[in-house]
C-alpha cells in the first residue's frame, strides 16, 4: 500500500488496494476530472511532484512516464510509498 499527499494542503491520504487513487481522494472530497478511468484518455492527468508512479496507463508515452513527473490516478498507483501530487 502507499499513500498520496496533496501538496497544497499536505494533507495525506492512505490508497487501500481495493481503491484507485481518483477514488481513494474522491472520499475525501478531493475530486479529480474522470471519464474513461481505464487509463486511455488522460483526462485525469495529474502532476507528481515527488515520489515514483506505478503507471499503468497506455495515454503516457514510455518517455513520459519515465519522467515519472505527472501520473494518471484513475488507475496508475506507486512504487514509493507516498506520492506528492499537484493538487
Ligand atoms: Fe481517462 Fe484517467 S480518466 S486516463
């Protein structure tokens, strides 16, 4: 499991394995733009500000996701145990 932190507030949510990230947020009131959720459409596109992504979109190119400096949360995760996020 891992865990996000909002940047602007420093608030820090823990992601259960059973959520995705947009959802995870989404129950604390921190609504993130949504449409296809699968990972396609980039839509939820979101800039990571510190710690590594677990992408697992197909909008990103590898170039992009090796930057490892904007995630999509409908259904990427990390590798690190707290992401820090531009919101
Ligand atoms: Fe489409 Fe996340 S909502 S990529």
């Amino acid at each position: 499991s891992f865990e996000v932190k909002i940047a602007s507030t420093g608030q820090v949510i823990a992601i259960p394995a059973d959520q995705t990230v947009a959802e995870a947020l989404e129950r604390q009131g921190i609504e993130i733009p949504l449409s296809c959720e699968q990972g396609i459409c980039g839509t939820c596109l979101t800039r990571v500000l510190d710690g590594v992504p677990d992408h697992r979109d197909l909008f990103l190119s590898e170039a992009e996701q090796a930057a490892n400096d904007q995630f999509t949360p409908c259904c990427s995760r990390a590798l690190s145990d707290q992401l820090v996020i531009d919101l």
